[in-house]
C-alpha cells in the first residue's frame, strides 16, 4: 500500500508520515470506510463514456493530480461517480441549476463542446495547458452565463465535488499532515506546536 | 450569584441524577446506546388515540416528548430518519458522515440562496442536534424586544425572565460547561471550562491583544464523566456525531429517559400531512409514510417539530378546504421570516503549527458586538466563535477563494498552520425570506421546499463589520495572512410567535393560534435570531411550553 501521496507536487512536508500507521487505533466501523477509500472501487455507473474522458481530466487538473499515467491516483472519478449514481447528493439544488447529477453531465457536455468550438477537438484530447485554459476560463465568466447555465455555480459544483472526494482518502492526509480517524482514542496533548507522538512535524513550513 | 455557585458545587447528587436520568439509562460499559430501552419501548397502534403526536424528534420533539411522558400522557414521536447507534452508524471521519444530514431535495433562490443539507438540517432520532456544534449560548435580554429597543426586527410575545429558569434548567440537562458569562444576562455554568486547542488559543491570544473580552465555552459537553457519559476525548469530530457521548444530542439527554417513561418513537415514518376535523377546528392526529405504506396515527394533540423549513412545507402541504392556503396560515404567515445567520469564516496563518482538528471545534467565544452599538453603522450585531474545519470543508474554504489545481493543495498541505474564527451575525427577519411549495415533488410525491433568501442591507453591513473584527483577531494573535470566506449558519423561524394571529403563527407557549390543539416546538417558532447559536433557546422554549401544558391539563413537573 502506497505510504505517501502518490502525485503532484507533495510529500515533501510530512515525508514519513501515514496516517495509516495508526489505524489499529481506530474503532472498526470508521476502519472499514477509510480502507474502503483504498479499495478497488466499483466500475462507472453514472458518467458515460465521452463524460468519463472529461471528468477524469478536468479532476486530475483541479487538484493538479498530474503524475504520469501509470502513477496512482486518488480514485476521485469514481468516488464523485458513485456518489452521483447512488443520488448521495446534499439534495438542495439552486432553481437556477438543475439537480446536481444532471447538472454535472450539462457542464461535462459544456466543456467538451468549448474544446470542440475552440481546438476542433474533443477537451481530453487537448494538451494540459489547452485545458487548463478553457477550465480557468469558466473561473473568470464568474457571475455571466456559461452554456446557459451560472458559471460561478458550475465552478462550486466542480470544486465541491472534487474536494469532498480527494480530501476524504488518506493519500490526501498524509500530504498535509492530518491524522484521520480519532477514535476511542483521541487526543491529549492540545494547543499551539503541541503534538502527539503519532503526529509528525511540518518538516518544510512554507506559507503558501 | 454565590449562592448559586454553591448550590451547583454542593447539590445532590441524587437530584442531579432525577434530572439527568437519560445519563444513567445509556449503558454502563462500552456500547454507546442500550437497545433493551428499544426493545422494551411501548408501541402504540394507528388506531389508538394518544394525547399527543410528536413530528420530529430533533432538538424541540425530543424535549417535549420527555417532558410530556413524564407527566404520564401518551407519546408517540414521528421521526423521518432512523433510530441512531453511536457505536454502529456514526464514524470518526468528515466523509463518511452524509447520512447524518437531511438530503431530501430542495430548491434554493433570492439574491443570496442558502445553501442547505451538510450545513442546516439533520434527521434521525436527535435531529440537528446529532451533528451540532453543541455550542450553548443562551439568547440576550435585549432579543426579545429588539423591536422596541433598535426599531428592527421584532419583539417577541414573553420576556427573557419568563425564559430563564428553563434556560437554566436545559443548561443543567445538556450540561454545559464554560467560564462565567458575562454578557446579556450575567450567569455560571453547570461545568467548568475545557481546555482549549490551538485554534481556541490564538483566539485567546489575540482578543487579549486587542483588549476584546473572549470566554471559554459554553459547550453542550460534559467535562468529566457524568452518569454514563464518558469524559471528552478532544478527538474534533463533534460535527459528525459524538461517538463518545461526551456531546450532548437529545437522543442520549432526552431521548433514554422517554422511553423508560412509556413514549414511543416511531422512526423511518414520514408524516405528511397533519389533520383536521372537517371544520378545521381541531387537530385530529396526523397522515405518515412508513415502509411504503400511508398510515394514520390518531392524536388527541399534534406537535410538529420538524424545524424551519420541513415544518413550513408540512402546514402548507396540510391545505384542507378550511385552510386552503395551508394549515394555520390564515394571515399569510406560515413559511415566512425564515433566517439564517451571516457566518463569514476567517482563517490566519501561523508560523506556529495550530492543528486545528483537535478538541472540540467550539471552544472560544466573544458576545462583546453582540447589541446594538449606536457609533456603528448597522442595528444589531454579531458574535465571534472559534471554529475548526475538517479537511474536506477547509478544502472547500480555500476553493472558495478561487484556488485550485496545484494552489490548491499547496493551501491544503499548509493545514496545520491556520487558525479559523467563525462569526454569527444577526440577519433581519424579513417577510420575502421564505419557504413556499416548489412545483417539484420528492420521491414521496410531495412538492418540495423552495426557499427562498435576500439579504438586506443591515445585514451586509454586519457581516462586513463581523470580517474586520475577525481579520484584526487573528492578525494581532500573529497571523501572516488572512481569508475570509461568505457562509450562512443556523435556520430559524418559518413559523413566528407573536402576541396576536397577525403577528404570529404560534403564541407564547407554542399553540397555534388557528388551531387550539396544534403545536409548532421547534426552531421554526423564532420571531428573531440574535447572534447566539439557537439550540438552547430552542429547547427552553419548548420546556416552557411543556409546562404550560402540563399545568393547564393538571399533570405536573415542576423547574426544579
Ligand atoms: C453543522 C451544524 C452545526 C450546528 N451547531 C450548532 C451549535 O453549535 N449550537 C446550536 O445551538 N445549534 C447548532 N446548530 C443548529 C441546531 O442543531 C438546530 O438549530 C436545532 O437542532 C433545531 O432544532 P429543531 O428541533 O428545530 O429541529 P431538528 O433538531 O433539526 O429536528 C427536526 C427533526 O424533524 C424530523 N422531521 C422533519 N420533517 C419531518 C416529517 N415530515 N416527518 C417526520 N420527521 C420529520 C427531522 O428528521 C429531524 O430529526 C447546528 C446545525 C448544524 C447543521
Ligand atoms: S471532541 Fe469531544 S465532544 Fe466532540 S466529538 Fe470528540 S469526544 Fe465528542
């Protein structure tokens, strides 16, 4: 099993740190959904395939998972498939928006076709900087209309998803320095530069 | 004030023990929650009449179930989520816990929408209250009469003395531990402060810095064991559930102690709609869905307590030929002055690692621009409260600045270093901010909430001057740079108290003004918000009621 975040540009602020090393400590029903992350993941049932092409890239550039491809990902494509297949949504949605699942497949559909409009090709095909571009350009159309939907609410659809799904895997903890699962355990030692034996001190602090 | 420090200190034990009983019916040893009070829980059949059909069993439906089968009338509470297990359904991680929040779908719009789900509404026995922050504040004086004092928003139908002694009461109940307060109504906690992690800490340090007064607490924790609840591990994961059974939730401080007194909680049953006599003169029990199938439960008496928004949708979705723009809402009233408070956040960075995920994520508070303050621009005014994301929301905190891709996860792995105060800001109730009946339909087909939410102008001047008074917090406790994010927190009101039916949908002790033998005991009843968190208001309100009742009918439970 992978000790360290196995892309971008990490790894190098807890190097030795797995919060993994401490899971005899956690409880059996959080055990299971955390290895669960680790598993192989159930095959797509949402997004098709011309969708699946789209997602995986415009997932691996908004959380810059750009190793090369026989690299390990965090399995965010299909954690955000399985949460839509299985309509695990927050279940608001704004009247302006369609519901989530729907509104995924409508901007999926919107990016490809800008990648077409503007590169005459299909947006997994172009190179990460063409991507990057058309993505960073949905960003900018904040407040105005993108493929007749809110741009600045395809944006925290985007984002929401891709961070619930790479912030919930323990490859994304051991990057930052966080623990995971706290119990029966718990903690003790609390308060400014105090830490616990099984935490591991900022080898590299550098503000962002 | 001495003597009653000295009766906290030196009460008996046995009389903390009568009012605390759910503490000591959770079991003795390692599991979190006695399935014998399950299997022993009286069930009642659809056909019998029972005094009273409870909607909802959250922060207001439990409270009033306990109290009203302690005075020996027939309870049944009607929950739409399940029965919770601590040590089976709950776990110690911000992902997996979505099935703690409400996800039924709704539509959100106005000019500022409020997001819903993971950050407004829970279900399942213990309602929002099972992933509440379990901070306790109660409510100023000077809320229940902001009309008179400010000339905005408007002043409730009692005064916050007839409140206190069940403040005081629920205090107990919960129990909440923090400092001696001193703003609105000066008083001491039941327990004694936690100590603090370092988020908590540079709030201190820097409030200190600035000369702004901050206090540890009050939470909704208990600081050493208490009955059968277990001491805080300071693990942070208060937001997904306590799995100890440190934080209190109704259903391990009302819930228990129900059950051993013969109420029934029906849970997985959907209620949808209430019902009347064909005149509409009374309430005659209520229309509910459970395994597929409509079922009737009769009532002598009906609650509903399914908070803001449900309980909105579920009057108006109750239209009957007497009320045929929803139940009780002769006067246009049922669904409106919904509020959410403006809870910017503010993270600072600290070369010092902060590691904010440990202890409990309320921890600090300041109420010191809580009134109004006449050289400030605005009416009303805020709080400022320590809070403590998780990964996944602080991910979200940084994408909200506009971050991603690698900016994003260089943010991300700087985590340990920031620091996060969060501030309440007291929005104004405004008639527009309203639920009303979407043309969706749910999977139950029954049209969906629509809520809609519009800021005011007082309201963005609060929230502005909420983001100085955190940034200067956090900048003079050292922080190297700070942001600050736009977030609601907290819904109340949809369904008001008021002295009159053209002021309120419910009066002062909870009755509905159409309908003598209807109910509304949850959040929904609030005709302001304050900048307090609302739970505790919430409950005493209901006590309050409970009484009432209980005294009016002859049955009797006294505040202690
Ligand atoms: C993340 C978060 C943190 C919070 N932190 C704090 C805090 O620190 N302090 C604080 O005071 N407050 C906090 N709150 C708010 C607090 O939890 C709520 O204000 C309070 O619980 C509301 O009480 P209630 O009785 O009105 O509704 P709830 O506690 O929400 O209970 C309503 C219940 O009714 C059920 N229900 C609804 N409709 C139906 C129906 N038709 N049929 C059957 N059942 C139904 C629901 O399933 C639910 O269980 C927080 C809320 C959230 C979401
Ligand atoms: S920090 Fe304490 S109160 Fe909060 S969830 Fe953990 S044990 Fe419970």
């Amino acid at each position: 099993m992978a000790r360290t975040v196995p892309s971008g540009d990490s790894g190098h602020r807890f190097p030795d740190f797995d919060a993994l090393d401490q899971a005899r400590a956690w409880d059996p029903v959080t055990s299971a959904v955390v290895f669960d992350r680790l598993a192989l993941q159930p095959d797509l049932r949402f997004f098709g395939p011309a969708e699946e092409a789209v997602a995986s890239a415009l997932f691996d550039l908004l959380l810059a998972q750009e190793g090369p491809p026989e690299q390990p990902r965090v399995p965010v494509l299909q954690m955000v498939d399985s949460r839509l297949a299985e309509g695990q949504t927050d279940g608001w949605h704004y009247q302006d928006m369609p519901e989530d699942g729907e509104a995924w497949r409508r901007s999926l559909h919107a990016l490809d076709q800008d990648a077409r409009e503007r590169h005459g090709t299909c947006f997994a095909e172009l190179t990460a900087d063409r991507q990057r571009a058309l993505v960073q350009r949905v960003q900018d159309l904040s407040g105005e209309r993108w493929h007749d939907l809110p741009a600045d609410r395809v944006w925290s659809l985007w984002t929401r998803y891709a961070c619930t799904a790479f912030y919930a895997h323990p490859w994304a903890w051991n990057e930052i320095g966080f623990p995971g699962p706290a119990y029966p355990r718990g903690y003790l030692r609390l308060g400014v530069g105090v830490r616990e034996r099984w935490e591991h001190p900022d080898r590299a602090p550098e503000a962002p | 004030m001495i003597g009653k420090y000295l009766r906290l200190t030196a009460g008996s034990q046995q009389a903390i023990r009568d009012r605390n009983a759910s503490a000591w019916l959770l079991p003795e040893d390692d599991r979190r929650f006695d399935h014998g009070l399950l299997e022993r829980m009286r069930r009642y059949r659809d056909e019998d009449e029972v005094d009273i059909a409870i909607v909802g069993c959250g922060a207001g439906g439990a409270v009033l179930a306990q109290r009203l089968a302690h005075a020996g009338w027939s309870v049944v509470c009607l929950e739409a989520g399940p029965f919770w297990d601590p040590d089976t359904h709950w776990v110690s991680d911000e992902g997996g816990s979505h099935h703690l929040y409400w996800t039924e779908p709704r539509v959100i719009s106005g000019s500022d929408p409020v997001p819903l789900g993971s950050n407004n509404s829970g279900r399942g026995v213990g309602g929002s209250t099972v992933h509440f922050a379990g901070y306790a504040p109660r409510f100023h004086p000077s809320d229940f009469r902001t009309r008179s004092l400010d000339g905005v928003g408007a002043d409730w139908p009692l005064d916050y003395r007839e409140l206190r002694p069940y403040f005081e009461r629920i205090e107990e109940e919960l129990p909440v531990a923090g400092q001696f307060w001193p703003w609105g109504d000066p008083h001491p906690y039941p327990h004694a402060p936690h100590p603090v992690g370092g988020n908590g800490e540079v709030f201190l340090r820097g409030a200190a810095a600035l000369g702004i007064p901050a206090r540890v607490g009050p939470v909704a924790i208990t600081n050493g064991r208490f009955g059968n609840r277990p001491h805080c591990v300071y693990r942070g994961f208060c937001l997904q559930g306590c799995k100890v059974n440190a934080k209190a939730s109704t259903l391990i401080t009302h819930v228990p102690d129900a059950l051993a007194h013969g109420a029934e909680i029906r849970t997985e049953a959907m209620v949808t709609a209430v019902e009347t006599d064909p005149e509409g003169r009374r309430a005659t029990g209520v229309r509910y869905l459970r395994n597929g199938r409509e079922h009737r439960q009769r009532a002598r008496m009906v609650a509903v307590a399914g908070y803001a928004i449900e309980t909105p949708r579920l009057l108006l979705n109750s239209a009957n030929r007497r009320f045929p723009q929803g139940l009780c809402n002769d006067h246009d009233l049922v669904g409106r002055y919904v509020m959410v408070q403006g809870a910017p956040q503010t993270s600072g960075r600290f070369a010092e690692e902060v590691r904010a995920y440990k202890a409990p994520p309320p921890e600090v508070t300041t109420e010191e621009f809580y009134e109004t303050d006449p050289a400030r621009p605005y009416r009303r005014g805020f709080a400022v409260q320590n809070v403590a994301p998780l990964p996944i929301t602080w991910a979200e905190h940084i994408a909200a600045q506009g971050h991603w891709g690698h900016d994003l996860r260089r943010y991300l792995q700087d985590y340990v270093h920031w620091a996060t105060l969060g501030a309440l800001c007291e929005l104004l109730p405004q008639a527009d901010n309203r639920v009303t009946l979407a043309a969706e339909r749910d999977r139950y087909g029954l049209p969906v909430a629509e809520f809609s939410y519009s800021q005011c102008d007082n309201d963005r001047a609060v929230i502005k001057a909420a983001r100085t008074v955190m940034e200067d917090i956090l900048c003079a406790a050292g922080a190297t740079e700070v942001l600050t994010i736009g977030r609601y927190a907290h819904l109340v009101g949809g369904c008001r108290m008021g002295a009159d039916p053209q002021s309120g949908v419910v009066d002062a002790d909870l009755r509905s003004f159409a309908i003598p033998n209807l109910l509304v005991t949850d959040g929904s009843v609030l005709p302001t918000q304050g900048s307090a968190n609302p739970a505790l208001t919430i409950m005493a309100l209901v006590d309050r009621a409970a009484q009432r009742l209980i005294s009016r009918t002859g049955r009797s439970w006294s505040v202690a």
